[in-house]
C-alpha cells in the first residue's frame, strides 16, 4: 500500500512532502490502533478485602483477572462469583481472603480458618452457645484477625459445702483455690478444706469447707470442803460438837476448744487457778467417860430394874412432818451425830442418859405420839442406817 501511495503522489509531491505524510500516517494508525485496543476491555471493579479495586482488562474469566493482581486462592477463601465466571463489562468481585484463628475451648485447641468478621460470627458459625458465666478472653464485637488466639472457658456447677450450708454454684475455675478465690471465700489457718486446694475442679464436684475456731474456755467450778474431828475430852464420849462451818472453794479451769462450724469437737485443760480457797469443817467429839451407873427404879410397873427390853424402831431428823428439833431442843439436822433415843417420859425420863443394845450411849431426848410403854426410836443421820436398824427387840441399860 505504501507503494501506491507513493506511485499516486509520485508526480505532484516532493520527497519531503511525502516523508512527512507517511509518517502522519503511521502515528495516526497507532493510536487508532491503541484507541480500538483500549476501548475493547472490560471495566471491573475487585473487592480486596474490603478495599475496592477498579481494573480494564480483556482477562476472560475471573481467575485470569485475579492472576493478573497476582492474588493466589486458597479453598478457604471466600470469592464470588467462582473462577470459571466469564468477565463482563461492570462486573462485581469480592475477594475475602481467610484467616487463620486459634480456638481453644476448655483447654482443648483446634485451628480454624475463617472468613467472618467479628468474634460473634465465628461464634455462631461453631454453633457455640456462651451462657452468662462462660468466659471469653476477648470481646464478641472484635474483630477477626490473622493469627488471633479466642479462649472459652465454659462453666459447669458445683455443691459449694461452707459451715455447713450448702448451695449450687457456677465456676470457670481449675483448681480448688481458684474456684474459693472466685466465690470470694477467706480461708483462716485452721479452716480444712476438702478436697485439697491443688485438685482440680470439674462438673458436680463438692467442695467442703469446714470452718475451725480455737477458742478459751473458763470454768469456774466449786471445791468441796473437807471434814475435821477433833477429840474433846470435855465432851462426853459418843458427842459430836460442831467447831467450825465448812464452806466451799472456787477454781477456774481455762481449757483450749476446738470448733469445728461453731460445735465444739475437742476440750483441753490447760490451766487451773484457785479462786477461793475452801474452809475446812471441824467437829469436836466427846471422849469424856461416862460416869459409873447408877440404878435408876423405873416408873413402869413392867421393870424396876436398871436394865430391860424395849421394842425399838429408828428415825431420822428428815422424816415426814418432822422439823429437826427434838422435844428437849437438840438440833439433828446440824448435830447429825448425836446419839438420840425417843422415849415415854413415864418410863424413861426425858435427859436420862442410856445405853442401847447394838446403838451405843445415848440421852433420851425426844419423844414420840407411837412411843407409848417399852418402846423407844432411835435416831439416825440418813435413811439407809435406819432402815438396816429396822424393828427389833433390844437391851436398854439406864445410866443416870
């Protein structure tokens, strides 16, 4: 075509003149050339995670275009539409490339590849259910990044046993003492926990928190009195006298308790104090010898001899009705050693000293509505030595 051209302005242009043509003819050719070239690609836009993209091209379908970004797709990744799509002029592609994120669920780990957006999604996306006293190391709203590392601790319920009150809680915790630390429990140095505060903490595990006190305990507690006779020879054999009133002491006892939930489980003594000291009570007892009998005609008309038989039966200074106080005004319940016998005055008369078959010397001190005749009641301090005396048949013997 050149040769015809310069065959055709051969004759009537100069060289110059033609140079100048054909080269005019060459430049607009190209940029024709160019101008069709250009104006046949596709106007694209490529969503790059999340950053817009905008791109001519004559690539054929929507791999060519993400080979000509150089974007490598791995099977994790989310694009659309597909690789094999054909490209068209206005086309949309999104490109979310996944990341990779460690899950680690009650200690247990596993590498999950992702394209969600927030920790929420991901989340949901595991059907992982979080109830209010689960634990997540991060926030639901955060958002998904390469490399990031979410913790679920998942709660369970535990019998907390404490003082002996016991009650159904939840716990995220490992161990014993980190489960007490979350329930907001002080443990003092005596408290026993079990199971131990190292043991590890699972679902319907119990643990026991006994409370333990040790506590002063001060008792004051009475000392009896001890008992002093003393021989009086001015006092006539077989007579008690009372010298001096015995009174009781007081000690205290300090004693160390344990308490285990406020009872107690232990007693120590540990020290003893004397707070009073007790009064010893002395009685004086006759050893005077009795004077030599005389014979003494009795009223009766059944004796007239100084000694003969009587009918005995025993008393004691506590009997029903009875004040203590004999008919001649002898005090038995503080003389309880006296030695009483109780008489008709119209056959022994009332002072008369006498001795008495298996009883000893005594002074007819007393009478009695059923003492009538040769009968006499002997006195005893306590019920037991007057029932052994019983009723009996005895020897009275009159003194003076």
């Amino acid at each position: 075509m050149l040769h015809s051209m310069k065959k055709l302005f051969s004759g009537s242009l100069s060289k110059p003149k033609l140079a100048i043509i054909i080269t005019s003819f060459i430049a607009f050719s190209t940029i024709l050339s160019l101008g069709v070239f250009h104006g046949t690609k596709a106007a694209v836009n490529v969503n790059v995670d999340g950053e817009e993209v905008s791109v001519r091209t004559h690539a054929k379908t929507v791999a060519d275009i993400l080979k000509e970004l150089n974007i490598s797709v791995h099977p994790e990744d989310h694009l659309h539409p597909s690789k094999n799509t054909k490209i068209t002029d206005s086309m949309q592609i999104v490109w979310d490339p996944a990341k990779e994120v460690k899950l680690v669920m009650n200690n247990e780990e596993q590498m999950v590849w992702t394209t969600t957006k927030t920790v929420k999604e991901l989340l949901d996306q595991k059907d992982i259910k979080l109830t209010e006293h689960d634990k997540l190391n991060v926030n639901p709203s955060d958002s998904i990044e390469d490399k990031l590392v979410i913790e679920i601790e998942k709660a369970f319920q535990v019998t907390l046993n404490v003082s002996g009150e016991e009650q159904q809680v939840w716990s995220t915790s490992t161990t014993v003492a980190d489960f007490l630390e979350q329930q907001e429990i002080t443990l003092n140095d005596l408290d026993r926990v079990e199971p131990s505060l190292e043991e590890l903490v699972a679902n319907d595990s119990v643990v026991n928190v006994t409370r333990v006190e040790k506590v002063t305990d001060v008792v004051e507690e009475a000392i009896d009195y001890g008992v002093v006779t003393q021989n009086d020879s001015n006092l006539d054999r077989g007579k008690e006298q009372l010298v001096q009133e015995g009174q009781q002491g007081k000690v205290a006892k300090h004693y160390e308790v344990i308490l285990e939930n406020g009872k107690e489980v232990s007693r120590e003594l540990v020290k003893e104090e004397t707070l009073k000291e007790s009064l010893e009570r002395i009685v004086a007892v006759g050893t005077k010898a009795p004077p030599q009998p005389q014979q003494v005609v009795s009223r009766s008309n059944t004796s007239s001899s100084k000694e003969f038989y009587v009918s005995s039966t025993a008393y004691t200074a506590s009997c029903n009705g009875c004040s203590g106080v004999t008919s001649t005004g002898i005090n038995l319940k503080t003389n309880p050693g006296a030695k009483v016998i109780a008489v008709d005055p119209s056959v022994i008369p009332l002072g008369t000293k006498v001795y008495v078959e298996g009883y000893g010397y005594a002074v007819a001190g007393d009478t009695g509505g059923a003492i009538k005749g040769n009968k006499i009641d002997v006195f005893f301090p306590d019920k037991e030595a007057a029932y052994r005396w019983g009723r009996k048949k005895v020897k009275i013997k009159i003194i003076n």
